[in-house]
C-alpha cells in the first residue's frame, strides 16, 4: 500500500490522534488523552484503541519506556497533508480540479508569504496552461464524456 492509500483509510478520529502525535513528537496514551480533553469526551481505553489502530497501520510506531508505551510517527504530517491532497484529486474529474482549488483558496486565510508563493506557482502554471483540460473519468462517472469532443 502506498502512503495515499494508507492515509485515505484514516478516520477522522484517528486523525485527531495523528495531529497530537505531531505536535508532540513522542507522546503517550495520557497526554493524548489529556490533550484531546477539551475537544472529546475520549477516555484513556478509546485513546488506546485508536493508538494501536494507528501502529497496526504504521502511521505510528511504539516502544516501552518505564511502564508505559511511548508513540511517535512514522508518517510526516507534511506527507499525509499531501497524501490527503492526491487522494482527493483521485476522486474528483480533472475539469473540476480548477473549481475545487478556487473554493480552498477563497476558504482560505491566507499570510502575505502564502499569496506570494501560490502568486508564483500560478505564474508557473501558466507557461504548461491548456485551452480545455482533458477528462481523466470512467465514462458514466461525469458529465465530460456526454459532449461528442474531449
Ligand atoms: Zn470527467
């Protein structure tokens, strides 16, 4: 399984997990318990179960220390912020893909830095810009294959 595979298949409450693992670096059953407190009524054995989900994924890996396990990533959050981007774009038809980063960016607060770089990205784009970006779908999966041109 690639890492877009693997990342797809994370709950969302899983992902809560991921994003302290993160922050934390290494980290154990009770502080993401204690972290996620103010956001879920998550108990300990519910923080434990997600752990272990997390480690038999290898998104996370474990070791012993003292009495207890210390977690710690396997997976970059920068790689699974990616992973999710390319999961998306599996899932949408390759016409919409302009429409559908339209709504991120007008969704978006955005710093003085970010504009700049998407400025320069988008000055890049358009050097390889198509007149009509071709349809990547299963015919029957959009609307692109019922017009006779492609
Ligand atoms: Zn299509």
């Amino acid at each position: 399984m690639t890492n877009v595979d693997i990342v797809a298949k994370i709950t969302d409450a899983e992902w809560e997990i991921m994003r302290v693992v993160w922050a934390q670096k290494e980290t154990t059953s009770k502080e993401v318990t204690n972290i996620l407190n103010s956001k879920t009524e998550w108990k300990t054995t519910t923080v434990k179960t997600l752990l272990s989900r997390l480690v038999d994924k290898k998104m996370l890996g474990t070791k012993p220390l003292g009495n207890k396990f210390i977690y710690f990533p396997i997976v970059e959050e920068r790689q699974s912020i990616d992973a999710l981007s390319e999961d998306i774009l599996t899932k949408i038809c390759s016409r919409k893909v302009g429409t559908f980063v339209e709504t991120i960016l007008s969704e978006s607060l955005l710093s003085f830095e970010d504009i700049e770089k998407i400025e320069k990205l988008l000055q890049e784009k358009r050097k390889t810009a198509v007149e009509k970006v071709p349809c990547n779908c299963t015919p029957g999966q959009c609307q692109c294959h019922l017009q006779k041109e492609l």
